[in-house]
C-alpha cells in the first residue's frame, strides 16, 4: 500500500470513526458528506449505503447546504457508474439548490461538475454557459483547486472542438497546479488528475507520440491504483491497450491488459467487459491465433451485448465481422458467406444511413463479399457486391468529409467564441480602468488635501488626522477594487459613506446631508456589485447639482426587484438645482470649468457589457417642486449581481 493509498484509508477510518460517534445530526452530515465525497471514486456501494443515510438525515433537518451537496454527490456516483441521464436529473437538482443555498466556492464546484456530463451528453451550448459562470465567479474567488479543475474542463471542450493544440496546454497546466502543493488533493482532485492523464493521452494518440499517449495513459492508471478508483481502470486500461495494439515492440502487453479487465469483470462495467473481449478478440484474429483461442471472446462479447439495455450496433458488426473473417481464413467460404450477409442484413436493419462506422462496415462487408463470391467462382454476384462495395465507400467518404467539414466549422466557432469573449473581457477591463482612472475628479482631491492642509496650519490636528486617515483608506479601496471586478454591496455602500462623509466635512463645510441604505431585504454581504459602480453618479450629483448651492442632501438607497434575482435597483437622489439649470450655467459662463462626466459614460458602457439585457440600465429623472421649479435629480441604476461570497467552513 502507498503512502498516499495509506494516508487516504488512514483518514476515511477516522471519519467513519467519528460518524459512529456523532448524536448531533450537523456533525452527522458533516461527517456523512466528506466520506461520500471520496467513496463516490472509490468505495461505490458504501456510497450508495451512505447516501441513503444522508438522504434520511436530510429528511429531518433544515440544512439546505447538505440538500444541494446531497444531490452534488449522487451525480458523481452516478457518473462514475457512467449512466449519464441518471446523472443529468441529479446535477439539474444540485444546481437549483445551490443557486439558492451554496456559496461561491460551492456554486464553482456543482457547474464544474454539472458541465462535465453535459460534455458526455455534447450539450455543448449549456456547457459553455456554465463554464462561462464558473470563470466569472473564479475571478472573485482565488483557488487553484477550482482553476485546476476548470482547466481540466476547458482541455475537453478543446477536445470535443479537435483544438488539439490548445487543449494541451490546459490540461499541463491543470496538471501542474495538481502536482503543485499549493492544497492538500482530495479523492476528487486525484480524479480530475486522471481527467487530465486521460485527455493528455488521447491527444496523443498519433503515429508519431504513441509512448507519450501510453505513458499518460499509465499515469492516470497508476493513480486510479493509488487511491483505489477501481471504476475508471478498466477504460483507461482500454485506451492504453488499443495504443499497445498497433505497435510491435508492446504487443503482448495489449493482451495482457486486455485479459487483465476481463480477469477482474471490469469491476463491473458490462460495457467495458464488452468492449475488452471486443478488442481481444479483434486483436488476436489480427495476429493470426487459432480460431479456438478467439471464438469463446467473441461468444462473450456477444452474450453481455444482449444484456445491455442500449446497446450500440456498431459493436455487435464488429463481434460478427471478425467470426466472418475466421470461416475466411479457414476458406469456409459458404459459412463465411452467410455470416458477412447476416452481418450486412444489421447493419441495414439499423436504418441510420448518416452513421460514418456502419458505412465503413458496410463498404468492408461487401468488399469481403465479392472476394468470397470470387473465390467459388461465381463472378456475377461477385461484381454485384463490389459495385455495393464502392457505393457504400462512396457514402463514407461523403459523410468523412462532411465531418471533417463539421470539424473545421466547430473549430470555427469555437475559435470565434473564444475571441469574442477575450474581446468582451478586454474591453470589460479596458472600461473598469479608465472608470477607476476617470471616479475621482481632480478637483475632489484637491479640494480634499486642501481642507486637510488647512486643518493642520490651524492646528486643528485631530480633524486632520481623522480626515486624512479616512481619505488615505478611500484611495486605498480604489486601488485595491482596481483588480476586481465584483465586490459586495457591503463594500460599495460603505465606499459610497466614507465618499460623501468626506465631501461633506472637506467641501461643503458639514452642510452637505448624506444617506446610504437598503430599503426591504438584501444580503449586502453576500451580494457582489460591479466595483465602484455607483460613484460616478454621486459625483455627478455633488458636481452639476450642489456645486454652487451652500447646503444639500444626497441619498442613495438600494432596492430589491420582485421577482428578479439577478439585478437590484439603485437611485441615487440630489436636492440641486437640476439639470436644466446646469445646462444654462455652462452655456452661459464660459469661464466656469466644465467637469465632463467621462466617469457614468464609461460605467453606462460597463452595465452593457456585465449583461444579457442592457436596455434600461440608467434612467435619469428631473425631480420638480409643485411650483414647477426644480427641486433635483433622480437617477435610477438597474445592477446585476454577481456572488462573492467566500467559502464555508464544511
């Protein structure tokens, strides 16, 4: 046993331990949700046993973290059990919870889970989706946990693409933050290592890297040993021995690792039985072995075939082609005859005309057909079946260079998406730069350390240092908030005091009255906002509107939107003199500087840009007297919401 397959055995003792102990249910789920986290990978049916615990446990509390969690791991068990819709149902579930209940770390974890499957299922567009939410939440969330897993993720969407050059990249890069001791690995992170392994291996799978696709292979292999993730073996053993097959020198390895997953029931994968008598038998026809030693895998292969609930055609054509090409070497051309016509009559009962393998199998079929016919001299029928034979090959070089049109359009557009969203995220940074450049007017600051100097020259040191203090840790957020692009409500709102606080006590003398709040329910905690998003509009408000008046009031309150989970309202109101009357001053005096509000041009560019819908993001109102004079301005700010809250304590 290794050191890591000891630690790792040595720890799930210990949580079992502690399980049996536990009366306080939290403490039970705690304990119930690590250990099924890792024998999801390893221990498969005292996951199931435990799950079912979980699930009565769950039925007794109120715990909605456990909820989500619960479905999160039922997912995993059933992917590893590699039934996909079983899957699909339960990581819907889990991502409906944790939209609701999860933090952000959590909510990282479920999409990067949830998107995997949709890649198993080519869901293609969905999967992006949440790829996409995952990067914009990891940019509020530091961890190389979830960035490994996220690169591993981006190596198959590549893959899926045939953008075989960029996948590998990202699955090294994945790969180096596994091995890079930044965290401690837990079962799943080995998992994702095998992920990467695998993907690197398939990649490689060319004339000219054969060692370097076994050599990946082997790793993922040697890892899946290591932490006992028993269900993987057999297809990773799989790729590895058809790499084997093709090459001379390691020959006899590929058999004997095809033995060795039908020796251990492919822990008991049917499909991966199948497919290792499958390729043994292919295998050992192709090397030229006795009939006797290849007709009992193929009498296997073909028996767990019947058992499977879907399976697939092109696998049943293959058992049958290689018994037809045995009665072949054997110049048993009637039974040989009859067997490439049985095998033909499946591939038409199909009824898929558009299946690339079939039409190759068909073209094969035909091909051997002709020769069989040739054989006992009779040509006629012979000429009938190679005329079928070149009709069949035909159509799979038309499907062929229709995928690999396919291909090329789908490296296409994910070329473009790529570029588009490098673009968009360019120009997002690109804005939130010049926004942070353009929030604090000149004339604030120097308004600012002017009132400070003055305190100081007229030895009133306390105001002085009270206010410079507060006005070094406002300059400090915004360069701190400069490399971020989300921060909560909280932060924002108490940028927002700390902004008008100081306006108040360095330019208006204390008569400037300010308000900062929530009206109904918001989670300001929790709630993330697009960085510094409102000061703009507060400083347009104090620069156009009470500039020149001796006393005023600013107020910005934060509302929720029923019904509407992915954006909060704010408006910002000022009692000045309006925008008419603005309006007029500058046209009328041309000596009073003109403060242009480069600051809400550039942030109205950012709310279009953080959404699907920037229609109606900023509505400006004049506010009137019932005199009809101007009594201020209203400006209301649609805001969308991101999470930035960070991770439990599980």
């Amino acid at each position: 046993m290794t050191g890591t397959e000891t630690t790792t055995t040595a720890a799930a003792v210990a949580l079992e331990a502690k399980l049996a102990q536990a009366t306080d249910p939290l403490l039970q789920l705690s304990f119930l949700n690590e250990l099924i986290a890792g024998y999801v990978y390893t221990r498969p049916e005292r996951a199931k046993l435990l799950l079912a615990r979980l699930k009565d446990l769950l039925s007794t509390t109120s715990s909605s973290e456990s909820d989500f969690y619960y479905w999160l791991l039922l997912g995993n068990l059933e992917n590893q059990e590699y039934d996909d819709q079983k899957a699909l149902a339960s990581f819907q579930r889990a991502v409906a919870r944790v939209d609701d209940h999860g933090d952000i770390a959590e909510k990282i974890e479920v999409y990067l889970d949830y998107l995997g499957i949709l890649v198993n299922l080519e869901r293609m567009d969905l999967a992006r989706e949440y790829y996409d939410r995952s990067l914009r939440l990891l940019e509020s969330y530091s961890s190389d946990r979830l960035r490994s897993r996220a690169l591993c993720r981006l190596g198959y969407f590549y893959l899926h693409d045939h953008g075989f050059a960029k996948a590998t990249p990202k699955f090294l890069e994945a790969l180096g933050l596994l091995n890079g001791g930044t965290f401690e690995l837990n079962t799943k992170d080995h998992y994702f290592y095998t992920l990467a392994q695998t993907g690197l291996g398939t990649l490689w799978i060319r004339p000219d890297s054969e060692e370097k696709a076994a050599n990946a292979f082997r790793s993922a292999i040697a890892r899946c040993e290591t932490i006992g993730m028993n269900a993987r073996i057999p297809w990773i053993k799989l790729n590895l021995a058809n790499v084997l097959a093709d090459s001379e020198e390691y020959g006899n390895e590929a058999e004997e690792i095809f033995r060795s997953i039908i020796n251990s029931g492919a822990n008991g994968s049917k499909a991966a039985m199948l497919a290792a008598y499958t390729n043994l038998g292919t295998y050992l026809n192709e090397k030229n072995k006795s009939a006797d030693e290849i007709k009992p895998l193929l009498d296997e292969a073909e028996a767990i075939y019947q058992k499977l609930e879907h399976p697939k055609k092109e696998t049943l054509v293959s058992i049958e082609m290689t018994r037809a090409q045995l009665f072949l070497d054997e110049e048993d051309y009637a039974s040989a005859i009859q067997k490439l016509q049985d095998t033909l009559e499946i591939v038409e009962q199909a009824k898929d005309p558009d299946n690339l393998v079939l039409n190759g199998y068909a073209a094969e079929l035909c091909q051997s057909l002709a020769k069989s016919y040739a054989a006992i001299e009779a040509y006629e029928l012979a000429y009938y079946h190679q005329r079928n034979a070149d009709y069949f090959l035909d159509i799979h070089y038309e499907l062929q260079d229709a995928k690999r049109q396919e291909e090329f359009a789908a490296r296409f557009e994910a070329e473009a998406r790529e570029k588009e969203r490098e673009s968009l995220q360019l120009r997002a940074s690109q804005l939130q730069l010049r926004a942070l450049r353009a929030q604090m007017n000149p004339h604030f600051l120097y308004n600012a350390l002017n009132s400070i100097q003055s305190f100081i020259t007229t030895n009133d040191a306390s105001t002085a240092s009270k206010y410079l203090a507060k006005f070094a840790m406002l300059m400090r957020r915004s360069l701190e908030y400069t490399n971020r692009e989300y921060i909560t409500l909280e932060d924002e709102m108490e940028f927002l005091q700390d902004y008008l606080d100081i306006n108040c006590h360095l330019r208006f003398d204390g008569k400037l009255t300010h308000l900062v709040e929530i009206a109904g329910e918001l989670e300001e905690d929790i709630i993330g906002v697009p960085t510094m998003i409102l000061q703009p509009y507060v400083e347009n408000a104090i620069e156009h509107g009470l500039r020149n008046r001796p006393r005023g009031h600013i107020s910005v309150i934060f509302h929720s939107i029923p019904d509407d989970d992915d954006n909060i309202i704010a408006i910002v109101t000022d009692d000045g003199i309006g925008r008419a009357k603005v309006a007029e001053m500058q046209a009328n005096d041309v000596t009073r500087p003109y403060h242009q509000s480069r600051g809400t041009e550039i942030t109205r560019s950012r709310l279009e840009l953080l959404t699907d819908d920037p229609q109606n993001r900023v509505l400006i109102e004049d506010l009137f007297h019932e005199d009809g004079t101007a009594a201020g301005t209203k400006v209301t700010v649609r805001i969308p919401l991101a999470d930035v809250l960070p991770r439990r304590g599980r």
